[in-house]
C-alpha cells in the first residue's frame, strides 16, 4: 500500500496538488463488467446447484434454505443460468467481431487468449523453476494458466449450459432425442459443474489470481483495472517490452488520481475477494466433507 | 404437480372418505377405556410374539385418539375379541385381522385394489406373510391421513423397507434430489407405480408398463412422447450394468476431474513451495512504498 500521507480526505482536495500514479490499463470496462457477471453468476449457481448433488449431507439443506427452499434456489439457478448465457454471448460476440476485424492475427498474436508454441515452453520452464533448475519464464498478455481458465470457462460453459437447458425443457429435448439423454444431461452437468468448480475455487483461478506468490495475498486488478506500471512490467515483462518496441505503451498507460475513493474502492475490493474467498473456501469444505463421509 | 397430488391422493384414498361414518361400530361393549386400562397403561411392558417377533402390548391412548381412527373402537379393528383377560393363544392371528382384514369392512374398494395389486398376490398367494399389508404403510394406531403431507413425505422410507435399491437410484434423480430436499409437489413412488394396486412392470395394467408409461408421464408432464418415457428413472450412473451410455458419461467425467485436480493440485504446490523458498511471499515489490 502506498503512505496515506498525501491522500487528503477533505473538501479542499480539489484545491491541493493531486497526488496521481501512472498505471498500465490491463483490463477496460467491458473485461471488468463480465467478470463482475461471472462471479456473480457463477457463486449462485455453485451455492443452488452443488445441494442437489452433495443432497444427503447437513450443509445442502441449510444451503437450499438460504435461497428459501429447494423450489425458489430452483428459480435462482435458472436466473443466474440466464445471466450466463447473457454474458457467453455478449463475450463470444465480442471475440468474433476482434477476430474478423483482424483478420484472424488476433488469434495468432502475442497477446492472444488460444493456446500457442510458448505455452508449452512455458509449463516446462515453469516446472523447472520449481524444482529450482531454471530461471522462471517470462509471460506476455496471458499465462498459459489464465489462458486455461478462460478457454475451460467458455467450452464448460457451452457444456453446461446444454445439458441445463435440456433439464429446463425436457419436452423438447425429447422432441429430438431420447429420454435417456436426460439421464447423460444430469452426468454431464453435475460432473462438469464439480469440474468447474475445482478450477475455479481451487486449482486455477483462485490460486493464480490472489494465492500464488507473486499476487497473495489479493490482487483486484479485475476490479481497478489498472496497476502500477512498475507491477505490471515484473509481472508480464514480454507484453511490457512488446509495447515499447511497438511503440503502444501509451495505449494503456493512464494518470490514476489517488484520493480517499482509491482507498474506499481498495477496501470494496478487499470484502468483495474476502467475500470469494470465504464462499470458496465454505463450498470447497462443503464437498470434500460430503465426499469423505 | 398439484393435479399429481390431487390424482395420487384420490388413487390412495380410493373414496375412503364415503365410509367413515356410517359402517363403523363405534365404542361398542367393551368401551376402548377398557382396553386402556390396561394396554394404555405405563406399566404395559410385556410383550407379545407375534410372527417369531417381541412386541410390546402398549398403546398410547393420546396418540391414537388423536389420530384418523381415534373414534373407533379398539374391536372395529381387533375382531374377535372377547372380554376377559386373553392368552397369548387366544390371540393367535389377531395380528393378521386388524392389519389387513378389518380395514375392509370400511374401504372395500381399496382393499380390493390391494387385493389385485402385486402385493395383494404375495399376501393372499403362496408368499402371505412376506407382503406389506395395510398397517405396513398405514401404521396401526397412529394412522396419518394419506393426503396429508407427513405421509406423501413418508412414502420414499416406506417403500425403501423393501425395496432399498429403487431408493437409491430415485433419489439420485431429479425427482428425487428435489424430494429428498423438501419438494412437496415432485414426484415419489406412489405418483408412477400407484398406491394400492401396484403391479409389476412386465404386467401389461401397470402404471409403469411400457404400454402405459405415456399415460403415467403425461400427469405432470402434458405432452410426453415416447422419446421422453425412454428416461430412465432408476438408473446408476456409476455401474456400466444399469445404463452402458449413462456410465460411460460418468466414467469419463471422473478421470477428467482426476486429471485436471491432480495436475492443478501439483502445480498449486510446487508454486507455493519455490514461492517460500525463495521468499516471494515475504517480498516487498519495488514499487511499494
């Protein structure tokens, strides 16, 4: 944290230099509002759903009857699946339209979300960095682990969100397929639903995002946006120098004023994540009481 | 749902309702303060075998006056009876005639439909004995109304004295999961298989015969086809013997989640290993004042 020396909490601040910081803009307002979609989407979800699969265990009732009974976290689920299937689309819209307009070479650049050459060097750079047998790799955009979490979230969402309309609507799914289908719907989404939540809660995005070394104990880029410029270059030094060899640094370099709402906003931040993390932690205790006892 | 419940219901109480009042010998000689005095009494504690088991000769007067039956005569029910103190011998297949063959004198129609149904075969066939009979599921002297909810929540147990496997597999379905968690309107076992006249699948009148599964269906869902009745309501994802397709689902979900939490455990540790080792949880970044 920076010294609270300079932030001054009064009406005359206007009148006072204003302390400011350069930060390297990392995520803009339409990455913050889809991940503020998912996080929301994603919690109610786990909290209606994971019940339903763990149901004899204490926890799933008291769950259920936090959302008003079985019935009403019924209708929770379906609204927060809808807010999912608004958020899929108005991203993979997104992504479409910035690959057709580059041509494709969004998909092959540097800064690109698929998987590439790098990535596989890096895993195995990674793995020698942890057994102390070589430098750690450097990253440009996105890590092959955020790349992961990412491309998981779109493809399981597509599953999920399948085999969850094919329970919604039974009828027509069996205008076209056998009923039997519905019994491979509740396989495939209650398994998937577990997968996701491992990555998300656990492995992947929770530990890459605020657990792992270099971010713990919380990192709220997701919700600021931006960081210090400084930060940024240790953290992704390939995107970093790729910008001043290209000459784009300025693109994402912003002037932050640092006020008393900079500090108000970090403390949001903090009960939002804190708020994550418990949920988190509480559903990841939850399943593995259920499936130890 | 609620025409489900409705539909169930009339099919459970068959029209019990028409009999209560006018058939039944209310508080004949000997007057059921009688009995009590001696069978209400706290100090009851003897048994009686009945059936190669022990049973306590105890009723609690509270709660079967309290119940559907609390006004009738403890002998509309134990036909037979004669005053005076009775011997275990005398008592010999009494049991039998207040769990099964009184309730008939009040509602026939049920008692026929039970009579035709799968159990009914067992008990008055070869198998008598081994069968539920009405007091199985009814209960004796604490008997619940079957409309109420108490009893439509009771139903999966009742069913599962018998038939455990049934269970398992219905609760791990979507009826199921919403039933096991308190929603009254989804269905349970009664709703496909019928009350009292349940019959085996292979027999062409069952409810749960393929012939009728459309029928059976359509109660709550309007409209079901013959690719929606190919669900399968008793099946176990995780054996390949119940459902080769739904299995195999399973099996390959369980070694994605195995390979994907191995991996991302091992990663999560090592990094948070080199992480200590070198002391990057204690850094201060440069920019941080």
């Amino acid at each position: 944290m920076a010294s609270t020396a300079d932030a001054a909490p009064t009406k005359n601040s206007a009148r006072k230099p204003v302390r400011t910081r350069i930060e390297y803009q990392r995520f803009n307002v339409f990455h913050r509002w889809m991940h503020f979609l998912v996080f929301v989407s994603f919690t109610v979800l786990v909290f209606t759903g994971m019940p339903l699969k763990y149901k004899e265990t204490a926890w799933a009732r008291w769950s259920m009857d936090l959302f008003g009974g079985v019935t009403a976290a019924g209708v929770y689920h379906r609204i927060a699946a809808l807010v999912t299937v608004f958020y899929w689309t108005a991203e993979m819209v997104f992504m479409i339209v910035m690959v057709l307009r580059s041509r494709g070479k969004a998909l092959k650049s540097p800064s690109s979300l698929m998987f590439n050459k790098k990535d596989l060097q890096d895993i195995v750079g990674m793995f020698a960095w942890f057994f102390g047998r070589g430098p750690k790799p450097q990253f440009d955009r996105y890590a092959y682990w955020e790349k992961f979490d990412y491309l998981s979230l779109v493809a399981g969402t597509m599953i999920i969100g399948v085999t969850g309309f094919m329970m919604w609507f039974p009828m027509r799914t069996t205008q076209i397929l056998p009923g039997e289908f519905l019994n491979v719907a509740l396989v495939i989404h209650s398994n998937e639903a577990l997968l996701a939540m491992g990555v998300i809660f656990i492995f992947v995005h929770f530990f890459t995002a605020h657990l792992k070394p270099e971010n713990f104990p919380l990192d709220k880029v997701i919700f600021t946006g931006s960081v210090p410029v400084e930060h940024y270059k240790e953290e992704r030094p390939l995107e970093y120098a790729r910008r001043v060899r290209e000459g784009t640094l300025d693109q994402v370099l912003v002037e932050k004023r640092i006020t008393w709402k900079t500090y108000a906003a970090d403390v949001i931040w903090w009960v939002i994540t804190l708020f994550a993390g418990f949920c988190a932690l509480l559903m990841t205790a939850f399943i593995i009481w259920a499936v130890l006892t | 749902m609620a025409a489900l419940v409705a539909v169930t219901t009339a099919a459970l109480l068959g029209s019990a309702g028409a009999a209560t009042a006018a058939t039944a010998p209310l508080l004949t000689a000997p007057s059921n303060d009688a009995c009590f005095s001696c069978h209400g009494s706290p100090d009851a504690n003897q048994t009686v075998e009945v059936a190669g088991r022990q049973k306590s000769i105890r009723v609690n007067q509270a709660v079967y006056e309290a119940s559907r039956h609390g006004k009738l005569a403890c002998t509309s029910c134990h036909l037979g009876f004669k005053p005076g103190v009775h011997t275990a011998a005398q008592t010999e297949g009494w049991l039998l005639t207040a769990k099964l063959t009184a309730c008939n004198d009040c509602h026939a129609d049920v008692f026929q439909m039970y009579r035709g149904s799968f159990h009914g075969s067992l008990e008055f066939g070869k198998s008598g004995g081994k069968a539920p009979v009405c007091a199985d599921c009814h209960v004796a002297h604490d008997i619940t109304p079957p409309d109420s909810p108490a009893f439509r929540a009771s139903i999966d147990t009742l069913c599962a004295r018998c038939h455990a496997d049934a269970l398992k597999t219905y609760l791990d379905s979507y009826h199921g999961k919403a039933f096991f968690l308190g929603d009254a309107k989804t269905a349970v076992c009664t709703d496909c298989h019928g009350g009292h006249k349940i019959l085996a699948p292979s027999d062409p009148a069952s409810t749960v015969n393929q012939a009728n599964l459309i029928a059976t269906c359509s109660k709550c869902h309007p409209g079901a086809n013959r690719n929606f009745v190919r669900f399968m309501v008793h099946v176990d994802p995780t054996s390949p013997h119940s459902s080769l397709l739904v299995w195999s689902f399973y099996a390959a979900y369980i070694m994605l989640i195995v390979v994907v939490f191995t991996f991302g455990a091992t990663h999560s540790g090592l990094y948070i290993y080199r992480g200590f080792k070198d002391g990057l949880y204690s850094r201060r970044r440069s920019h941080e004042e």
